[in-house]
C-alpha cells in the first residue's frame, strides 16, 4: 500500500502545481518555453502514474474489504463510466458543446469514474486509488472555476458527435475485454 500512497502522492502532487503555485508555474513555463514545461510534465506525469499503477497492482492483491457494495451499483457505474469517456474524449477533440457547457470535462470524467469505482470496489486499496482522486478532482474543479476562462472558440457540433462515438466504442472495448486486459479486472 506504500507505493500505492508514494505514487499517488507524486502523480497528484505534479497536478496540483497550477493549484497550489501558480505564479511558480507560470516563471517555470516562462522560463523554460511552453513546449518543454509540458514535454518534462508528460514525461513526470507518465513516470509517477505508472507508479500508481504498479502500486496498485501490488495493494490489490493483500486489500482488506472495507465494504461490500450490492450487486445493483453495477448499473449507476456503467452509465458513469460511458459519461466520464465521453467527457474525457470531448476533453481533447476542441471545442464542442459539451465543453462549452461543461467547461471542464477532463475533471468532471475523473470525478465520475472515481465514483464509479468507489460505488463497486470496497477494498481499501481501491478507496485509497479513487477516493484520492475524487477528492484531487473536486479541489481541482473548484479552483479551475475560479481562475478566468481564456477565450474559446465557437463550439463545432461536429467535436461532439465524435466524442459521442469514440467515448462509446471505448467503452465497448473496455467492458468487452479491454479492461481485463489492462487491468486484470
């Protein structure tokens, strides 16, 4: 449970940067020019969430059951599931309506998918992994709609639709097999 812990407080610690140090942040990204700061922050975000992972991987195996959840919040998750890869594809495909109304969709996907998993795994290891991201995304989405929003484009439904079929045949793929796949679950 140790490297579970070290690594989620790595991997959500580099996302807290524009939350908790801004201005050091921006010297940084000044400094260094954009492309770089995210080049590094790729590569750091990359090593420390492959150590969540591993971490992970490992705590599962000896996780103690805090609680047993019934059998029926497999259905809430499923929707919260294809909601939270729907939003996470919007997340990157420009603007769309959904972004134009959601604002944030990346942090709002992570919100849904920890809940989803804390509402159908009750071992300690997986409320450790996805409580901590709830709590990192609530924070997070907090402090994002307090900071100005930059000036976005006119939103292309066209950013939707896609988001809408992709995010769906991803989840297709991952109840198929592609979560056992990845995840051995």
């Amino acid at each position: 449970m140790t490297i579970l812990a070290v690594g989620l407080l790595l991997f959500l610690g580099t996302h807290s940067v524009r939350i908790l140090a801004p201005q050091w942040r921006d010297k940084r990204i000044a400094a260094m020019g954009e492309l770089f700061w995210k080049l590094m922050y790729s590569l750091v975000a990359l090593a420390t969430f492959s150590l969540v992972v591993y971490g992970y991987s490992i705590a599962r195996l000896e996780a103690d059951i805090i609680y047993s959840p019934p059998a029926e919040m497999h259905y809430p998750m499923q929707l919260l599931m294809l909601l939270s890869l729907i939003l996470i594809v919007a997340s990157q495909l420009g603007v769309g309506y959904i972004m134009q109304t959601v604002h944030h969709p990346m942090v709002l996907a992570v919100i849904f998918l920890s809940v989803a998993h804390i509402l159908t795994n009750g071992d300690n290891a997986s409320v450790l992994l996805f409580g901590s991201f709830l709590v990192w995304a609530i924070i997070d989405l907090k402090s994002a709609l307090h900071r100005p929003m930059g000036e976005r484009q006119a939103p292309n439904l066209r950013n939707d639709v896609l988001a809408v079929i992709i995010g769906f045949a991803i989840y297709i793929l991952l109840a198929w097999k592609l979560h056992e796949w990845l995840f051995g679950v």
